[in-house]
C-alpha cells in the first residue's frame, strides 16, 4: 500500500508535557457572567477564543481607538520615517481637543516619546492628534493611514475616521477586531509594548495615573488601555502572562470604572484556571516526507508555515491526536510553500483544526529520463 494514500498517525512527545498528563480533566464551567455590551478573551498565541459576546458587533471604541493610533504610529518608526527623538509642535487643534489630556501647550515642540507616553498612559487626546499630525500632516489623512494598516490586519468590523475615539459617525471597531490589533501591538513591538504597563507619567509638573486598575490589581497585567465616552461606555482591553500563557481580554461597554475592570479580571481568571495553551508545532520544521513523482529529487520534506498553539481545557493535553492526509499524487515541479496535504488535530472524538501540510523546500522537474520513468511507474500505480 503507498504510504502517501494513508493516514499517518503523530503522537506527541510525553516528554514535553509529562506534568499535564497527570492531572484529572476538570469540568469546564460556563464563562462568567459578566455585564458588557461585547467582550472576548482569548489565548495571544492560538487566538483561539475562549468566551465571547458580540465579538464581532460593531460598537464605539472611545480611546481604545489609541491602540490602533499607536500601531499606526510604531509603523512609522519601525520604518524609519519617524524617531523617538523627533520634535512635534503643538497645533491649535491639537491644544484644543476635548477629552482626556496630556496638558501640552499650544505651539511648545514635544518630543515623539514623550507624546506616546502621553497618548498610552494618560490617553491624551491633544498627544494623540498631535501624533496623527506629525504622521500624515492632518487628522483625516492618519485616518486613511489606519484604515489602511486595519485592512493589512484583516480587520473586518474597523473603520476610524480620527485618531482619538471621540464620538464620531462611522467610527467603530469590534471586540474581535480589538484583539487583533492588541496582539500585533504585543507581537510587532515588544520594545514599545512595555509603556502599557507604566503605571503614572509627568509631563509639565502635572502627573497623571494609568487608568487601567488591573496593573495594580494583578501583577500577571501588563498592559494595554481603558477607554470612556457617554455612548460608548466604560471600556478596557488587558493582556496577562501566567505560566507561559498569555490572554487578551476585550470589555467593551460597561457601566464603570470597577465594572469594566472586575469583568476583565473574571475573564482573564476563567480562561487561565480552565484552560492551557501547548505549541505542537515549529514552523518550517519537517513532519513528514512524500514521495515526488518526475522531480530533481524523490522526496520533499512537510511541515507548516507557522507555528501552531492550540487551546484546549486544563488536563485534557492527553486527549490530543493529530493525523495527516496527503495528497494523492505529488508531481514536480513544486513551490516552497504549496500546499500537498492537511494535518487534522483531534480533540478525544472531536476535529478541532485542520492545518495545510506545505513543501519546506521547492523541488524541480526532473531530467527526461527521470519524467519517463516516473510516468511509466505511475501508469502501473
């Protein structure tokens, strides 16, 4: 029988997880109950979802619009077109918008770091629009830039039209959306991502505290931002890292500052008591090997393009099971990359993700001998 039209069975290494195997499986309880117009936590590393509502509506965002400002405005850095040293003067409009405030003067040069820190810590709506206007030269046009920049992350549910989330028509986001762009903050930026966890900020003699509770609150908190309007609510997006896991938790639309931060902290509790998250994979590392017809080579190495984590209920890692299923006929010539089969990760009875098996190297076609050969084998196959 051709081992390339059969399932091939993967058990993973006992090694890895030995401590996991030797707790009982708990009963999962449903999510806490908790009162938001939208919330959604879920694991940084599978992004899988642990408990959600209206996850995907589209709902004001007040100042968590600033994470999407600041990962416009990483961006910027990270490409060279903007410095930490920089100098921004101060605009009229800048000095003028309502909201909260980082207390910059109108026409003084501020440096970028410091309107950062204004902008993540304090939520300075007047750093913010200062920021978007040494970006993109206006308000509107950094909106463009953002939008933009959400399309590359896929969201879905976005759409900004200023810098700051003060009230506007057709300014929304999603709490799906939200976690997204928390986890490319994390991700992309680590060295910036650091300054959400900074707990108060002076600039001109006036000190003001970070609003997000849960930093004083839970040591495993490290970050990201508070959000309030009279429409919106009291909102807050928060990561934590307990054990190598990492959560983000969205809360969107709740009726106070203890509020949004008591249901955040319920979320993240919830999905760090029943739930664990386990790398199964390295990306571009081989997982199997199948047979090449009329290629330079007779094989090809398989395996995934990224990494993959999967989440699944505290004490059930033994209850993992993965297969793979190749393509039927692999011909050359083939792309690094091009998909010739799928791995099925099973939970107990249940499929919970099929994963593209792809070619960790290009193969070429193979000399007129070797092509002849090979049809003539496959004639008889």
């Amino acid at each position: 029988m051709n081992p390339d039209r059969t399932f091939v069975r993967l058990f993973f290494l006992v090694s890895l997880l030995v401590c996991s195997w030797s707790q009982a499986a708990a009963p999962v309880p449903k999510a806490p109950s908790v009162g938001a117009k939208a919330y959604l936590v879920e694991d940084f590393h599978s992004t899988q979802a642990i408990a959600e509502k209206n996850a995907d509506d589209p709902v004001e965002p007040a100042s968590i619009t600033k994470l999407m400002s600041a990962y416009v405005i990483f961006k910027e850095i990270q490409g060279g077109t903007l410095n930490l040293e920089d100098k921004v003067r101060i605009s009229e409009k800048a000095w003028r918008t309502p909201g909260s405030r980082m207390f910059v003067e109108v026409n003084t040069e501020v440096s970028v770091a410091d309107l950062l820190q204004g902008m993540i810590i304090q939520s300075g709506n007047d750093a913010t629009v200062a920021l978007a206007e040494k970006v993109a030269g206006s308000e509107e046009s950094f909106a463009a830039l953002m939008n933009h920049h959400a399309q590359e992350l896929k969201l879905t549910n976005s759409h900004f039209v200023n810098s700051t989330g003060l009230p506007a028509s057709e300014h929304y986001t999603s709490a799906r959306d939200i976690a997204r762009i928390a986890r490319a903050l994390i991700e992309e930026f680590p060295e910036y991502y650091r300054w959400y966890s900074v707990r108060k900020f002076t600039y001109n003699d006036i000190t003001q505290y970070n609003r997000n509770k849960l930093l004083w609150r839970d040591e495993s908190v490290d970050g990201l931002k508070t959000g309030h309007t009279e429409s919106a609510g009291y909102c807050l997006v928060t990561s934590a890292e307990r054990d190598g896991m990492r959560l983000i938790s969205v809360v969107l639309g709740t009726k106070s500052e203890n509020a949004r931060a008591d249901a955040s902290q319920s979320l993240l509790n919830y999905g760090f008591r029943f739930f664990e998250t386990h790398k199964l994979y390295d990306a571009n590392t081989r997982l199997t090997t199948a047979r090449v017809w009329k290629g330079s080579v007779e094989s090809v190495d398989l395996g995934l393009d990224q990494a993959f984590y999967i989440t699944i209920p505290r004490g059930e890692y033994k209850s993992l099971d993965a297969s793979m299923q190749l393509q039927e006929r692999i011909i050359a010539p083939i792309a690094k990359g091009q998909t010739l089969g799928q791995a099925v990760v099973r939970l107990g009875d249940k499929s919970v993700r099929e994963l593209n098996l792809v070619a960790l190297e290009p193969v070429d076609e193979g000399s007129f001998w070797q092509r002849i050969t090979d049809e003539a084998l496959l004639y008889f196959e």
